[in-house]
C-alpha cells in the first residue's frame, strides 16, 4: 500500500501473480502437512524478517481475541492471517492493488480463514470505514510510498477508537540527505517516488496527531541479519523455492542488495513503534 498512484501500483504489481500464488501453494501441499499461515510465510510476509518480524509485534500488540484489527498495505495478507490465527482476531486488510486482494482472499480460503479475515481494495489516505470502528490499526513497510504522512496520521486517528493501538513496523531514513540510498528498492523503482522521513519527524507529527507514543525501538540489526539470509538464500536456490519474488519477481534480489546497503551505511534504519489514541 502507499502513495495513491499509478506509480507505486504498477511498482508492486506482478502479472499472472495468482498463478504464481496457486504454483507456490500446491508446492508447499507436496510437504503433506496440514497448510497454514507459518508453512506459506515464505511467500506471504512481505517485509523484513518475515513471519518472526511479525510475531514480535504481535507480542507487542497484545491483541484480544475480541479486537477488530485494521491491516493497512495488506499485501497478499500474510499478517492479516497470522493475527488472526495467533490471537483469534477479525482483520480487514486494505491495499491499493487489486491483484493483492485477490490473492489474499484466494490464500485465506485455502486456510480457512475467510471468516477471519477480509480484505478490499482501499486508499490509505480516504479509508472506506467509519469513525472509531478498530481497535487496532497495522502497518509494516507502507509509510515510505505515502508522501502526506500528516494525512495518513489523521485517517489512522479518525477509525481507530478511543484507547485504540496504532503498530508500525517502518524503513525510515537516518537524515534529510537521502542521495547515497541506491535504488530500486523493494518500495521504489527510483528515488522520486520514496517518500522516507527521519523517525524524529515521525514522532513530532504523531504526536501533534494525538497519538501517544508507547514503545520504540530500533531492529536495524535485525532486519540486516534476515535481508543477509534473504540474499544467501536467492544465491543458493536461484527460483527454486518460492519466497518474495513470486511478488517482486526478478528484480528482487538487487533490491535486497541495495537496501542493505543502506543500512549498512547507516542512511536507513529499520523501527518498531506503537502509539495509542487517547482514551477520551
């Protein structure tokens, strides 16, 4: 999900890609074990460190069975079912691509989880919900496609309820100078269309937002050591076993590459932040 354009739709989109969905999960069928979220987690967590990235926010989150879970850049769903099978959540998950949402569906039905779990086709800055209808709003690597993060703060506040969670798990930049982040990326074909802010200006406007910001922390160690094994894993195997290039398709690799360099040269780093609505 992110910037509402042609630009970053087309940047993400993957043709054929519920071919590609259907071949990957008759591969994983040919394992004879009961199929699940954990088991197709290779192809479905779209964002660094995968499915441990996303069970460390849902430790932090600590969500309630009752919760209504609003999944923003859904992606193919990956998160939207892994909360929804760990904590016994109801999530909707939004994304601007189409395609995405189709996939989702198609995978959620494949593990039961179509009355959990619900996905559309939504603008992130013009979401489709009423007033204080989550209880918790999700996201993990939107924020560097959306150029008016003020906007975006405000839809987030506007359908969270009162006392409601907003968990981001983001790339954001070290400094305003962004020149030496090499391009293409797994958000951004080119640096036009990378919209990174610094995780000081991230506080400030949350803050004046109205959220309350309760956990912070850097997992930039983290994210270098799972994009590593990402890269070694690609060298090894080529296309062999299915992972986020079914997504990204060829260009994968290089993107991986270029953002840890990044990282390795200190222009990004990678965080993990949840703020809370004020209760009134």
């Amino acid at each position: 999900m992110g910037k509402p354009s042609t630009v970053t739709s087309n940047h993400y989109s993957q043709p054929n890609l519920s071919r590609l969905i259907d071949t990957a999960l008759s591969e994983v069928r040919l394992l004879n074990q009961t199929l699940d979220h954990k088991l197709i987690s290779a192809i479905d967590q779209f964002h660094i460190g995968g499915l441990r990235a996303t069970m460390d926010m849902i430790r932090l989150a600590n969500f309630m069975p009752q919760d209504l879970v609003l999944d923003i850049g859904c992606g193919i769903g990956g998160p939207s079912r892994t909360i929804a099978s760990e904590c016994n959540c109801k999530v909707t998950g939004v994304d601007l691509d189409l395609g995405y949402c189709k996939a989702a569906r198609t995978i959620s039905k494949s593990l039961r989880l179509s009355d959990q779990t619900h996905f559309i086709q939504a603008n992130a800055l013009h979401l489709p919900f009423e007033d204080q209808s989550y209880d918790a709003v999700w996201t993990q690597h939107i924020t560097m496609n959306i150029s008016n993060k003020n906007a975006l703060w405000r839809e987030f506040y506007r359908v969270l309820k009162p006392a409601g969670k907003l968990l981001m798990y983001e790339v954001t930049c070290t400094s305003d100078d962004k020149e030496k982040i090499k391009y293409p990326t797994p958000w951004a074909s080119k640096s036009e269309d990378s919209f990174l802010e610094n995780i000081n200006n991230y506080k400030e406007s949350l803050n004046k937002c109205g959220f309350f910001i309760e956990h912070l922390d850097d997992v930039s160690s983290m994210a270098k050591s799972s994009i590593k094994s990402v890269i070694e894993r690609i060298k090894q195997n080529g296309q062999h076993k299915p992972g986020l290039e079914i997504v990204l398709g060829g260009r994968f690799s290089v993107m991986m590459e270029n953002l840890l360099d990044s990282l390795n040269g200190d222009q990004l780093n990678v965080v993990r932040l949840l703020a809370a609505k004020s209760s009134s």
